[in-house]
C-alpha cells in the first residue's frame, strides 16, 4: 500500500470516529441497561400481578433551552426524548415505551433524538420489552384488561416530578401559588394527566406509584453511590477552590463562578440548586441566592452549592473567614458546629433512628459545653438552642438535593444517603454559622463522603491562604474599550 493511499483510508478514520461520538450523544451509559430493568422489576413486585403503572416524561421545551427528563422516567428508562410514556404491565411483566415520531429538523439542529423508528436500538439499549409510537398508549391502555372486568389498578405519580434543579417541596409550593392566583390556577401536570384517563377510562382505579418510587430513591444502588460520590467530590472542588479565591472585596458571585467553572470541567450538567453564598448577614437569610454584594473584612462567608451530575445531587456547605483568620469569637462557635458534626456521626448506623442519633449527639455537646466560655453570652445561649435544635440530621440526597423518601422516623439502612447540618443563630447579631456533610449509611456504620473538605480551623485557614484561580485570572474592568 503506497502513503497516498494509506493517508486517504486515515483521513476517512479520523473524519468517521468523531461522528460516530457525537451520534451516541443521545444515550447515557452511566447505568447498564441491567440497573434499569432490575428497576422495572422492583415496580412489578410492588403493583402485583392484577395492576398496571404508567410513567410520563418530561414535555418538550421551547427555542433552544437544553432537555432534562424528569427524575422518575430517567430513574426507570434511562431514556432522554420528550413526551416519552412508560407502561408497565403487571399481568405479563412486561414494559411498553412510547416515543414521538422523528423530527429530522430538531435533530439536523440539535444532534440525534431516540424515537419511535429506534424501536430495535432502543430495545438494546434499555432491555425494554416493546417501543411503540406515542399514538398506542390509548389503544393498550384499553386493552391492558378493561374489556373483561375487573379492570386493573392503574398506578401513577400524583406527586409533581422533578424536571430540573426544584425539590418535591419548592414544586409543591408552586402549585400552591399557582393554585392561589386567579390568573393562574392551572393545574399540575400530573394532575393533568389523571384527569385525562380517567375522563377516558373511568373503569380504572387510579393509585399513586409515587411512595413506591420514592422508597426505591431511597435506597442507593453501588452504581448511585459511586455517582453521588463523584458528585459530592465536584462539590468539595468547588469550595475549596472558593475558599483559595475568598479576599475582601470580591463579590459573592465571584465565589460562584470559580466553583462553576470547577462543576463544569468535572462533567456536571449545571447547578443542582441555586448557589447560596452569603457574606456577613447575608448567610443569615437560609436560601441568599442574590450573591452581588463585595466580601467585607473581619466577615464569614457561607457557600452552600453543588452540581447536577449525571442526573444526580449532593450538598455541602463550608463557612470562613474571608480575611483568611478566625477571630477568638468566630473560633469557638465554630469549633461548636464542627463538634456537633463528629457528634453527629459518631451515632450513625443501620439500624438506629435520626431521633437516637440527635439524642445520643446532644448528650455529647452538653458535656462539651461544660467548662466552655464565649466572649458574649448571647453566643452561650445560641449554642445552648443549637443542642435543643432537631434539624441537624437533614435530608436525603439522591437526584435532588432535597431527595425523596424519608430519613426521620424510620430505621437507617445502608444505602441511603442524607446530609448532616449542624447549626446556629445569632439573632441579635443577625448571624447564622452552619456545616454540612454528606452521610452514607454503611453495612457497618457511616462514611462522610464530604470529609475531604477543609473543616478544621487549621486546614480552613491554610486553604484560604493559598492562591487561587481569581488571582491568577482577576475579572476585566469593564467596559474594556474605556
């Protein structure tokens, strides 16, 4: 073979391989397809033998904003296209997706959308048993056993999916207001659907599929572990990268922006929440999201934020001095906070409840307390709330960060994953001094998956006192042509 021809079949290589790449864009492989099914399974067990489920999918968007699919669907398909719908079949155990037809002119803008014509790629990529155009969810939803009573049970969500970086408890929220607003008053989206099949099979008990679903969330698999994992590692990166960054004068957003630009060379998809960094009082205000005031000497700053990775969440929250020194003051409540978290875990176990757990840590912190002075008793007596205080045993982390599925009440089980966040307030002072960790319950015990984080007083200071990416890179006076 001579070198023109063999440069000719290279160049036709090199032209090929980048477009096979950019055609798999239209599948995740973070799970195998067996996770999936394995899934799907859980859900048949659960509905039993005389019922069916149905599951939609996230609706389209407009322009040019980039899709999400909803927790639920991606949690059992694995599938991205919009206006997608998922039938499991209880008496056959069998599962049905239903997928719009292509549109070639979204995909010559935006790449590659699985369809109804993949029937045979889809089925290999995803273990479903038979992929149907969207026009056939009526036509088998008759036939799933209402010709010949009784009709099966129909389970679906009733409660609102996530769709993007909102928690069950902000979306519950917005259909309250939007319950509330005369101009509004639209109903939600699943409510939407219910009302549809029952005004077109009323034979059918309607059920809600979404306790199932969320105890199933709730308990992490090894490959949601090791994503949420990796998640959490982002989260570290970030604010340790902010902390590097902290100096008086920069801007609260400025913070934000080093820790994004980390979130995004890691392979983070966005922001799982609205970075919440507080200077001085700001952090008082739980959810500060407005982030444009300048960091003030003598002041802590909070920094709660963490990416949207792979569909899945963490949440870790560190505060520091932004002069890069604790103040006597600042050093023995914080001190408190971060004996309240080794507290904390040091209970943490499967077996015991969140109530055994804050019971057990608060015995600690009174003994810790015992000897203790603070320069102002108003510090005394927030420290001495803060051991009164049941919300330092939070909630569960999974593909939101205020994940599903309940962490109180109930017998902690390896697997599930939830933060620890102890904290304080100093009303008078407007003051609000808070940590917060990502625990994974174990087969013997805890794992602190945010322990890498600077918390002590020493690995703080000395972190801030390193260069960070600010200094290297400072932000351009603007307008440039001034």
């Amino acid at each position: 073979m001579n070198i023109k021809a063999l440069f000719s079949i290279l160049s036709i290589l090199f032209l090929t391989f980048p477009a096979l790449s950019q055609e798999k864009n239209y599948h995740k492989t973070d799970f195998s397809k067996e996770e999936f099914a394995n899934r799907r399974a859980k859900i048949f067990d659960a509905i039993g033998n005389q019922s069916i489920a149905v599951i939609q999918g996230s609706g389209g968007i407009p322009g040019v904003s980039v899709f999400r699919q909803s927790n639920s669907f991606y949690y059992l398909t694995g599938v991205e296209s919009p206006h997608a719908f998922l039938l499991l079949n209880g008496k056959n155990r069998r599962s049905t997706l239903y997928l719009p037809h292509r549109d070639e002119g979204m995909e010559n803008n935006q790449g590659k959308v699985l369809s109804a014509e993949d029937a045979d790629l889809v089925k290999d990529l995803t273990g479903i048993d038979n992929v149907k155009g969207i026009e056939f969810l009526s036509r088998d939803l008759s036939g799933s056993g209402l010709i010949r009573p009784l009709a099966p049970a129909l389970y679906t969500e009733f409660s609102p999916v996530e769709s993007g970086n909102d928690s069950r408890d902000e979306l519950l929220a917005k259909q309250i207001m939007a319950a509330s607003d005369p101009w509004d008053g639209a109903a939600s989206r699943e409510a939407q659907f219910i009302q549809k099949i029952e005004s077109r099979f009323p034979q059918f008990e309607i059920k809600d599929l979404t306790p199932i679903l969320d105890g199933m969330r709730l308990i992490k698999s090894k490959r949601e572990i090791e994503i949420i994992r990796e998640a959490t590692q982002i989260a570290g990166m970030g604010i340790i990268e902010a902390m590097k960054a902290t100096k008086a004068g920069v801007f609260e957003y400025q913070l934000g922006a080093v820790a994004k630009y980390v979130f995004t060379l890691h392979g983070a998809m966005g922001d799982s929440y609205p970075a919440i960094i507080g200077g001085g009082t700001n952090a008082y205000m739980g959810h500060y999201f407005h982030k444009t005031d300048k960091l003030v000497d003598g002041d802590l700053v909070l920094m709660d934020y963490a990416p949207d990775y792979k569909y899945y969440s963490s949440d870790v929250t560190r505060i520091w001095p932004v002069n890069g020194k604790f103040t006597d003051e600042q050093r023995a409540l914080y001190e408190f906070i971060v004996e309240y978290r080794d507290a904390l875990f040091r209970y943490i176990k499967p077996g015991v409840t969140s109530n055994e757990v804050l019971d057990q840590a608060a015995a600690d912190m009174k003994k810790y307390l015992e000897g203790k002075t603070f320069l102002k008793p108003s510090h005394l007596k927030a420290v001495q709330e803060g051991i009164k205080f049941r919300g330092h045993f939070q909630h569960p982390v999974g593909m939101i960060v205020h994940d599903v599925g309940r962490v109180h009440g109930v017998k902690l089980q390896p697997g599930m994953i939830f933060t620890i966040d102890p904290m304080i307030w100093l009303r008078e002072e407007r003051l609000y001094i808070r940590i917060e960790d990502v625990a994974l319950v174990t087969e013997n015990g805890v794992e602190n998956m945010s322990a890498f984080v600077p918390t002590t007083i020493e690995e703080v200071e000395k972190t801030i006192a390193e260069k960070g990416m600010i200094e290297e890179r400072p932000a351009m006076n603007l307008p440039l042509n001034k």
